[in-house]
C-alpha cells in the first residue's frame, strides 16, 4: 500500500477514535470515582449515584470497547509518527509491523480478559 494511503488511514483512525475515547474515558472515571465517593454524584446532579456507578464501571462491556479504541488510537498515532519521521521505507514497514504485532497482543489480552471465563 502506498504511503500517503497509510498515512491517511492512520489519520483516520486518530481522528474517529477521539471522541468515543474522550466520552468512554469520561464515563470511566466518573463511574470509578462514583464506586468509592458521593462526590461524583454530587457534580453530576445525581446522574452517577453509587448503583449507576456499577452498572457502569463493571457490568457493563465499556472497558473493553474502550480498550479497543485506546489501541485502534495508539495504532494510528504510531503509524502517522512512523510515516512522518522515518524515511526509509522497509525501516517504515518493519517499525509498523511491530506497533500492529503489539496492538493485536493487547487486543488479544483484553479480549480474553473481558470475555473468557476462567
């Protein structure tokens, strides 16, 4: 694949993953912080009360549909570094090979721990 492609791929990928993350990771927080204090409820006006704190933070598959657009992020701004820094273009490939080998072992890892039961 050409290289402006990749790059426009990688940017792509940045770009959609953002905002998902920044609303998931909001939600994570809050519901983390719901589990242990009041004062999360306190500053949502009563939205995240200790019983929407669990459901969130723990029932509910968010962690893992964060996690994959955490490293669908990571993937991307690696990529865009690569391809902006590194002229070389077997160097290029080889360095995002490995940053795609490591997203897919914490894409695996995850998924075993969200899903198999052990």
């Amino acid at each position: 694949m050409e290289r402006k492609t990749r790059l426009r791929i990688y940017l792509m990928l940045v770009e959609y993953t953002s905002i998902p993350i920044a609303i998931g990771l909001y939600l994570m927080f809050l519901s983390g912080y719901g589990l242990v204090t009041v004062k999360a409820s306190i500053l949502t006006l009563g939205f995240m009360d200790r019983a929407r704190s669990i459901l969130i933070h723990t029932v509910t598959h968010l962690k893992y549909f964060i996690g994959v657009l955490v490293a669908l992020h990571a993937l991307g701004g690696f990529g865009m570094m690569i391809l902006r820094r590194v002229r070389d273009e077997l160097v290029s490939k080889i360095l995002e090979s490995i940053g795609l080998a490591l997203i897919m072992v914490f894409m695996i890892q995850i998924t075993i721990l969200e899903f198999i039961p052990f």
